[in-house]
C-alpha cells in the first residue's frame, strides 16, 4: 500500500517525520504505533498506545501527534541527553497516554506525516492520515473453498 504524504513546512525546510500504523491485537483492542524521526537532533522515537475501537484510536492520535510536537526538546533532553535516566522518559510519555515502543520492526502499512518542529497540529492535516490508517485496515475478504 503507498503511503500517503502530508507536508507542513517550515522556512528552512526542516520537518519533523511521522509514521503511523494501526493493528488490532489478539485482545480486540487498537495498537496504534507512532514512530517519529527529529532531524534538528537526528534522533528517532517510537511510542504505541492501545485504544478500544477505531474513533478513540483517531482521537488520540492527533493528541498524540500535538503531544510530540510540543515537547520535542524535552523528550529529546530526557530521551537521548540524559539516556541513564529513561525512566523519567517513559514516565512523562505514560503521562500523556503513550509507552516506548521498542520494537525494530515497523509495519509495511503506514501512513506518514511530515509538520515543522514545534508547530501545532492543522487537523486538516490529520485527515489524510486517519484515511490512511483506515484503508490499511481493511483487509480483503478471505477466499475460501467452495465460494
């Protein structure tokens, strides 16, 4: 599946990453996976929350997403600067609803989002994400013998 693109730039061009996907786990439940990339620091952060249906999921993405924005700095000071304190990392995230996500893999089925640093969230902007995410969760019906 292509990923859709969504750009909010700054004057120097320099723009903060996202890579969203959304799965259901074996619990019913919504993963929802933000894998973000600063370049002003080079650095890459994955978080993932868990939502019970759809709607909230979306909802809390884009709370997630302005949540990120807004704290690059210090995410990047407690995250990287002061990496012997990561407890203090993940504590702030769980604050806001989120947890490291310290999986390698990310899933193929993605959609991405591109904002200037420490910018607030356009929702118009969210808009192409959350069609992405819900085109990548539908799944083609099964084929079965004797269809």
């Amino acid at each position: 599946m292509p990923a859709r693109v969504s750009a909010v730039r700054n004057v120097s061009g320099i723009r903060n990453d996202y890579r969203c996907s959304i799965e259901r786990n074996q619990a019913g439940k919504y993963c929802v996976r933000i894998r973000v990339r600063y370049p002003r620091h080079a650095w890459l952060l994955g978080v993932f929350y868990l939502a019970s249906n759809f709607d909230k999921a979306m909802k809390k993405l884009e709370e997630a997403v302005d949540f990120l924005q807004r704290h690059e700095e210090k995410l990047w000071f407690w995250g990287v600067d002061r990496a012997e304190d990561m407890g203090f990392s993940a504590e702030f995230l769980r604050e806001a609803g989120l947890r490291l996500d310290r999986r390698i893999e990310f899933p193929p089925k993605a959609a991405n989002l591109a904002l200037a640093p420490e910018r607030s969230v356009p929702a118009f902007v969210l808009g192409s994400v959350r069609r992405g995410l819900a085109e990548s969760m539908e799944s083609p019906r099964p084929v079965y013998a004797g269809d």
